[in-house]
C-alpha cells in the first residue's frame, strides 16, 4: 500500500505530492490533465515499466533530464525511481539499489485495468494467461520457480531446433520441459478453480442482470487432453522441426470463463464485459489477501467509460469492500464519493497539478 506518492518530471506532471488513502483514491479531471500519468507513475513504481510505450524516454517530461518517482510502502519501506535519459533506469529499495525488478513486484502487487479493458476477450491468449500468472507469481512461490525453468528450457528447445541439431539432441529436453509444464499445469488449473469461486460472488454483484448464471471454466493445457507432454512433444518433433519452434506446451496455454457455457464476447455488453475484466482482477486481488495476506493495488483508468453511473457505483462499493488500495480516474466530477469516507480520498488534477483534494 502507498502510504505517500511523489513524482516529478513525469509527463505532464513537473512536480507533485499526495498522501493516498488506503481505500478508494479517486483522480478527477479534465481531458488531458494528468490523470492517465499519474496512474502511470505508481505502475512504474510497482512493475518497472510503463503501460503506454516500451521507450520511458517518452514519459520524461518534454525538456528535462530525469523523472522521478518515490513512494513509502507498507511499513513505511522507501521505494523510489528514476530514469535519466542518459543513465537510465535506477531503482532503490529501502535506501538500497535494486538488482531484479521482481523484487519490486513482490513488494506492490499491481493490476492495471485499462480503459479498454473490455477486449480482454478479443486480445490472445498470452494477455489472459498473463492475468491469471500474476495471481500465481504472489500466492504460489514455486510457480515462479517452475515457470522460470520451463521458460529457459524452451529457448533452449527452441534454439536447437533453429540450429538443426538432430532429433535426438532436441528430444533431450523433453524430459524437463514436460515436468515443469505438468506442474505449472496443476498450479494454473487450481489458481482458475478459486479465482472462478471468487469470481462468481463479485460478478453477481457488479451484474445483477447475470446473478442467475452459471459460470464454468474452460482451460487448454496447450497440448491435446489424451496425451502427456512429454508424448506430445515426442510425436511432433517433426512439425516443431518444420516450424522452427516449440509449438505445444505451458506457453500455449488458454483459459476462459463461458456464462451458460456460451463464451461472455458472443453474448456481453461492452458494459459487462468491462465488468467482468474487473470482476476478475478484484477476484485476484482477494485471493492474494487470503493466501499471502498481502493487500494488493489496483489502478482503474477510466471508470466511466462503458459504464452508466449506478454500474460505477456498483464497482465502488465491491471495491470498498476489499482489502485493495484504489487508484480510479474519471473526467465525470459528479462520481459520488464512495462508501467509506474514511478510507478515501478525492484528488482533482489539472494541467499536471493537484488543484484540490479531500480525503
Ligand atoms: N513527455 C511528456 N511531457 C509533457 N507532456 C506530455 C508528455 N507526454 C504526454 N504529455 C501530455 O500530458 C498530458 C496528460 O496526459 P494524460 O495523463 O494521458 O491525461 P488524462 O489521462 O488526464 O486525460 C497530455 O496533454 C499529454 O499530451
Ligand atoms: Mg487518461
């Protein structure tokens, strides 16, 4: 949880401070004024990297040299960052220079929910298993182990099928790739059997129009139900040969929710759909307090888009109710302030600046 945000250079923003609740923090302005990068700057803190371009050269402020971005987390530990477009990227972690990003992942579970989040159901599969691999890189520590192995035996799978080795010599890493892959299998199927609990219960609230479903999870391994992995991997070497890479495997895995066993994108609403993309990142963020008691972040760019006001306010009392810390943007001033006053705070940004606050 931020207990503290301070950010300088970044976007539109030259200089700003703010003390967020640790509830609903609600960002109001206009087009244009800072919202989206204020978002940006705590997604930078958490994860490294920003959601809009891969070149942080381009959220360093037009004419300066750095940005900046520091934040006290929970138990008051100092996370602060910068980029230089000379030096680059440096981060500190507690007065201390950090080696590995995902240290700093540990330390702020994030989820972002864009403001098109809706084409969660149109984007591959590698978005929803992104999604669903968060949850498991905070609750399930030997997921990242399994994961980080199979990733590493894969390229060298792969590189020895580019460099036409012989079969035998491709086949020597079946073995190992297979074992990971039946493990990250087992992990991702039980993470999808809570997260579906979890998921109903919030979906029925944020949807009445769908409290009466029934909701089922449908999940593709990615490989054929009838065989191992390792037998897969041995009856398509030829084909993997011929494509030049690993086709079957953990990292062609897919996963959905179906409502009344018909996929949500051939009967949702945009509206509902953007529900159910939120329902499925609070579901998350449930499931990390009750297995890591970790309290995670969410950041909601733009919750007014597709939705009317009784589905937002919908979305802020499901939220207030959960042990999340929220950053919520929207350019409608007449969002109601959300449940519990006491754990909430309203910031109105303009042209990069914080003009006026109540929390
Ligand atoms: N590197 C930059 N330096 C200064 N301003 C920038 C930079 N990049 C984008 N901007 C401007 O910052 C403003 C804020 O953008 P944004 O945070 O997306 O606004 P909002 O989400 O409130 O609509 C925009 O006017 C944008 O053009
Ligand atoms: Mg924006």
């Amino acid at each position: 949880m931020l207990s503290q945000l301070t950010l300088s250079s970044l976007r539109n923003i030259s200089a700003l401070s703010i003390q967020p609740a640790p509830g609903i923090n609600l960002i109001l302005g206009e087009n244009g004024s800072g919202k989206t990068s204020l978002l940006e700057a705590i997604h930078l803190l958490g994860l490294g990297r920003s959601f809009r371009t891969r070149a942080l050269k381009n959220v360093v402020q037009f004419g300066q040299q750095q940005l900046q971005v520091i934040a006290k987390t929970k138990a008051d530990i100092p996370v602060g960052l910068q980029f230089d477009l000379n030096t680059g990227l440096q981060i500190r972690l507690n007065s201390a220079p950090l080696k590995r990003l995902s240290e700093l992942a540990i330390q702020l579970p994030l989820q972002l929910i864009p403001a098109n989040c809706h084409q969660f159901f149109e984007q591959g599969p590698r978005y929803r298993r992104q999604l669903l691999d968060w949850g498991l890189f905070h609750v399930e520590p030997s997921f990242n182990f399994h994961w980080q192995s199979y990733k590493k035996i894969l390229q060298q799978r792969n590189s020895a099928i580019r460099q036409h080795k012989k079969t035998q010599e491709i086949e020597l890493w079946n073995a190992h790739l297979s074992s990971h892959g039946e493990q990250i299998t087992l992990l991702r199927q039980k993470q999808l059997e809570k997260l579906l609990m979890e998921f109903e219960f919030l979906f029925s609230s944020l949807c009445p129009a769908y409290s009466e479903a029934t909701f089922s999870l449908k999940y593709r391994t990615g490989w054929p139900k009838d065989r191992s992995l390792e037998e897969t991997l041995k009856l398509t070497v030829e084909r993997d040969k011929q494509l030049g890479y690993t086709r079957s495997g953990s990292h062609a895995a897919d996963w959905s929710f179906q409502v009344n066993d018909v996929n949500p994108i051939d009967i949702f609403s945009r509206g509902q759909q953007k529900l159910f993309f939120l329902a499925l990142c609070m579901a998350q963020a449930k499931i990390t307090k009750v297995m890591k008691n970790e309290n995670s972040i969410l950041l909601l760019d733009d919750i007014s888009s597709e939705l009317d006001q009784h589905h937002q306010q919908r979305v802020l009392a499901e939220l207030s109710a959960l042990p999340v810390q929220s950053f919520i943007t929207s350019t409608d001033h007449k969002l109601m302030r959300p449940i519990s006053e006491d754990k909430s705070a309203v910031f109105h940004v303009k042209h990069g600046a914080i003009s006026d606050s109540d929390g």
